[in-house]
C-alpha cells in the first residue's frame, strides 16, 4: 500500500469524532480556494476547510470565485467549481470488495468529476433537468442559466438522460445538452470550466493542464 493510502485511511479515523454523530464519512476535503461551506445531514450551514471530513447527505457550497476539490474513499475526485452547489445524496463503499453506490447532485454552477474504483454503473449525477449515467469517465458538467444541463466528457462516455427520458450517449469530445425535454450532442467548442484544473492543486500562472489524475499524493499536503 502507498503511504498516501495509508495517510489518507489514517486520516479518515482521526477525523472519525469530528463527523455528526451516526453520520457516513465519505471524503476529505483536499484543495479549497476562497471560502466554502457545508451543511451537513440535520445540520446547520458552516464554513468548511481543507481535511475537513465529508459526510453523505452533505450539500457543498463555494463563493463566486471559490472552488473545492474532494477525494471521496474509492478515489473518486470532485472538483466545485466556483459558486456552486452540490449534495452528495448517497455513497456507500465497500473497501475489501470495491462495491458501493455514489449518487450526487448539481443544483447551482459547475462540477468536474473522476470516476474511482467502484464498478462504471455505481456512479450517477443528477441536475434538475438531467442525469448523468458515469461509465469510467472524467467530465465537466454545468447547470446553465436558463436550467439546461450542459456536460463535457473529457474521457470515457457519460449516459445522459433528460428528465423527459430521452437518453443518449456522449461521447469524450463532445458536449451533451439536456433541456429537459430532450438530449443534443455536438463537438466540443473551447475548453470546458475546469476542464484545466489540476485536483487538489492550485492554478499556476492561471492555466494547469496535468489534469486530476495528476495531482501529488496526498501526504505532500502535510505541514
């Protein structure tokens, strides 16, 4: 085992006591740019900070010019991009059998997210006008404006569904909008939110291309 995994599992039992009581701890919070804030299950709103433990049922939050990365157990990678919402409404893992189910939700901006070690099919996000099915994938996803859903795969294939029902596959290079009613899918054009952003590390000069997978081990972190 490398010693960031055993960094990273060691920190999650340290972390155990400050997590609400009977609550599921998902994550940790890696990179935090600006302000961020959580509103945990049955809790209230609060800032939250870089190794603050992440529970299911969450709702995260970032300031206009924030933007908040969370490595969840199964190594998946969350970016929140600036002012956004997102609430990790279910995940459940299964270390010894790498089984479990992730579900999230985007309610407000933007998101990028990295698929982990779960199976392709356990993966799911949700938008008000969208869902997107994961299938081993790196993608941008938005919540525009006018309520569209837009999502940009960067690598692998996303499923997505309107909340009409049609359903069509997008492919890496492609961006996929859902009004709600139906799907389109064209090229990409220009480069995605976040598509730059190195996970858990911060931009240098304003452009940084390593992308998530990466990004150095968690143990670089430590003071």
């Amino acid at each position: 085992m490398k010693r960031s995994s055993v960094w990273f599992a060691t920190a999650f039992l340290g972390l155990a006591a400050a997590t609400p009581a009977g609550a599921q701890q998902v994550g940790l919070v890696q990179y935090l740019q600006s302000f961020g804030y959580e509103t945990p299950p049955a809790g209230f709103r609060a800032p939250i900070y870089v190794r603050d433990p992440v529970v299911a049922e969450t709702v995260l939050e970032t300031v206009p010019d924030g933007r908040l990365d969370v490595r969840f157990l199964d190594q998946t990678q969350l970016i929140v991009g600036p002012g956004s919402k997102v609430t990790i409404d279910r995940f459940v893992y299964d270390p010894d059998r790498n089984t479990g189910e992730a579900a999230l939700g985007l309610s407000r901006g933007l998101m990028r997210f990295v698929s982990g070690r779960l199976a392709n099919d356990s993966y799911s996000v949700s938008t008000p006008t969208a869902t997107l099915g994961v299938r081993g994938t790196d993608f941008v996803t938005e919540l525009q404006e006018s309520g569209a859903t837009a999502v940009s795969v960067l690598e692998g294939v996303v499923a997505m569904t309107a909340t009409g029902g049609e359903t069509v596959n997008v492919e890496a290079g492609f961006t996929g909008v859902s009004d709600g009613s139906t799907v389109s899918v064209a090229p990409t054009v220009g480069v995605p939110g976040l598509s730059q952003a190195s996970f858990g590390v911060e931009a240098v000069g304003g452009a940084d291309s390593s992308g998530p997978d990466e990004a150095p081990d968690l143990d670089e972190h430590e003071e």
